[in-house]
C-alpha cells in the first residue's frame, strides 16, 4: 500500500490502523541541533484527542506520544524521527455486525475492490484515527519553522460553521479559540451549535463543517512557480485529511462573482516595504507565497457511522441495511481543526526547507 507519506524536503511517513496495538510515524529531513522533546509534542495532540467534551467521541484516547528515535540529549540529530502512540481503548468487538458490509460513505467498498480485503475495526488505515499522527509531525515542523525563521510564524485554526450555521466574522476573536469546546472564534455561536449537535446525536445522525485555518508571518517567495505551487500542495495536504470534500485559499470560490477590480489586491510601498490593500489571494500569488497571511478554508463532510439505518450491499452481493454503532464524532470537523493546523505547518515548513536548499535564507 504506497502513498502512507507526505512532503519532499521535509517528509513524515505514518503507519498503524485505529484499533491495532499502536500507530506512528517517521519524519525525515529535519535539521539537525534542533531542541525537541515529548513536551513539545503533546500539548498539540492534547487539543486533537478524543473524548474531551460531549461533542467528540468517547473514546478514551491519551495519545501519549513517545520518541524512539532522532533526538539525542534533547536535541534533533538529523536522522529520522521516529514516533509512536499506544491504542489503548480499542473496541474491535463494537464492528463485529459490519464484517460483511459495507458502511455509507465510509471507505469500506473501494478499499475492498482495490485490496480483496479490509480491516472493518474502525476503518483501519482509512479512520481518522491516523490523524493523529499528522498533528505530532505537525508539532516538528512548527519547531523547524521557529528554529530556521528571524520572526515567528504563527498557525491558528477555527470552526466555522456547522451545518448550515455559520459564525458572524464580525464577533471574530482567537482568544475565544481555546475557551470553547469548538475552536469558535464567535462565542455567541457557541450555544446554539450545542443545542444543535445534542439533537444530531440523539436522532442518531451527523454534522458537516467548514474550518478556516490562517498562517501569519509567512516569509515571501516560499513556493515553486508551476507544478509545486505552495496553495498547491496546502490544497493535497488538506485534502488528504479524513472527511474533507473541497479547500479554498483566500477568496476561495467567492472568487468568481468578484469584479477583477475588486479580485485584484492593491499594493502601495509603506516604510519601504510593499504592503497589500486586501488579501482576497489568500497569501500566494504564482503559487509563491506574497507575505501576507495564508488563508485557508475545507469542508468536512457529515461522520459517515451514523445509527440511522442505511441501505448499503454485502460482499456477497446481497441488498441489507446498517446502522453503525460504537463511538463516534456527531461532527468530526471539531477535531479536525488542530490537523489542519498540523498539516498547514507540515507544508510551510517543507517549502521553507526547500527553499533554503535553492535559494538560501
């Protein structure tokens, strides 16, 4: 099974199914005398775990990372990092209905038609469990982007919207990011999207939502001009999330109903620096990153293992029904947030390194 790794100069490769004895991960190319430890990993695995409030799933999860490799007294030495977590709440048995069918929107079917087997525990290598892993290479880069970069480059993500309601940007404040169980930069929101989701669970259904994830302090000209634009790549890199059905930068789709006046962001020299008037391109011009923030949104679609009943098809070929039990996210967008964080620094700091190798710092 290839296509288990990401990025080029700076590359992670993960391993491990949801309910197997362990997942992990192997990052490669980061500098060496870089300071690393477990602590600098797992604050942001502690905002991705499971089971945290009511609008999760109840897996209960610690994700204590551990590192086996690459750090010596503390510091990178330029070898790869290797990375593991234990599973320690698997419920294998919670899937034991689903053995001969395939569950609705989930990836059961094509796995299957592709390999002539699949792993029913949770999804295996499709669940989003695996996610996890992601966010811990993602802890390494934002440590490359600290250590390489003059002025600090900050990455923060934030819901949206659920469903169909969506936050008033005009009540936007990151500070509120961290004080909710949504990752709302609206507070006012915050309940209705309770109330909304608590019906979603008990009718036994599911939410979609849209995350917006910004990065500030990009140093211009990270990119490649054609077939590595850095939207690009940010595009692959969201899209391979679990559940993500489209990515926008910038004005995104909102683009086509702009005038090519109001589309284009003006520039003007300010204390001898180019400043830009608006950022409607989200950061990137040419697929080379313009200095301002990068600006990206995705949309996540409803959690696939529902307890409504379904009409799906066994391996056999016969017509049934299913309904999914165990534990699972009303809306999995919610923790999708920190992983699109994590992927976002995983990009920058592969184009950083890149960069670095062809044109210096």
């Amino acid at each position: 099974m290839p296509g288990n790794a990401f990025g080029q100069a700076f590359r992670f490769t993960t391993w491990g199914e949801s309910h197997g004895p362990a997942i992990g991960c192997v990052v490669d190319g980061v500098p060496p005398r870089i300071a690393l430890a477990e602590s600098d990993i797992q604050p942001w695995l502690d905002r991705r775990a499971p089971g945290q409030s009511r609008f999760t799933t109840q897996r209960r999860e610690p994700d204590q990372v551990r590192i086996l490799s690459g750090v010596f007294e503390g510091e990178t030495t330029g070898a790869p990092i290797s990375l593991v977590i234990e599973n320690v709440d698997q419920r294998p048995k919670d899937y034991g209905d689903i053995v001969d069918k395939f569950r609705p929107g989930h990836a059961d079917y094509t796995y299957w038609t592709k390999y002539g087997l699949r792993d029913h525990r949770g999804g295996g290598r499709a669940s989003a469990r695996e996610t996890a892993m992601r966010v811990a290479a993602g802890a390494i880069a934002r440590k490359i982007l600290d250590h390489l970069l003059d002025e600090p480059v900050v990455i923060r993500g934030a819901l949206i919207q659920i469903g169909t309601m969506a936050i008033d940007r005009e009540r936007w404040d990151w500070g509120e990011v961290e004080r909710n169980d949504f990752f709302s930069p609206d507070p006012e929101i915050v309940e209705a999207w309770s109330a909304f989701l608590d019906q979603t669970r008990k009718n036994g259904s599911s939410a979609g939502a849209v995350i917006e994830v910004a990065a500030e302090g990009v140093p211009p000209g990270l990119g490649e001009p054609a077939y590595d634009k850095i939207d690009a790549d940010l595009a692959k890199a969201i899209m391979s999330i679990n559940a993500v059905k489209g990515v926008e930068i910038g004005a995104g789709f909102g683009a086509a109903v702009l005038s090519g006046e109001d589309n284009a962001d003006e520039m003007r020299m300010e204390d001898g620096r180019v400043a830009f008037l608006t950022n409607r391109a989200g950061g990137v011009l040419g697929g080379i990153s313009t200095g301002q923030d990068l600006v990206i949104r995705f949309a996540v679609k409803p959690t696939s293992s529902i307890l409504t009943p379904r009409k799906t098809v066994t391996k056999g070929g016969e017509n049934t029904e299913i309904s999914t039990k165990g534990r699972h996210d009303p809306c999995v967008g919610i923790r999708a947030v920190p992983v699109g964080e994590a992927m976002t620094a995983v990009v920058l700091a592969d184009h950083l390194l890149r960069h670095r190798a062809q044109c210096g710092l």
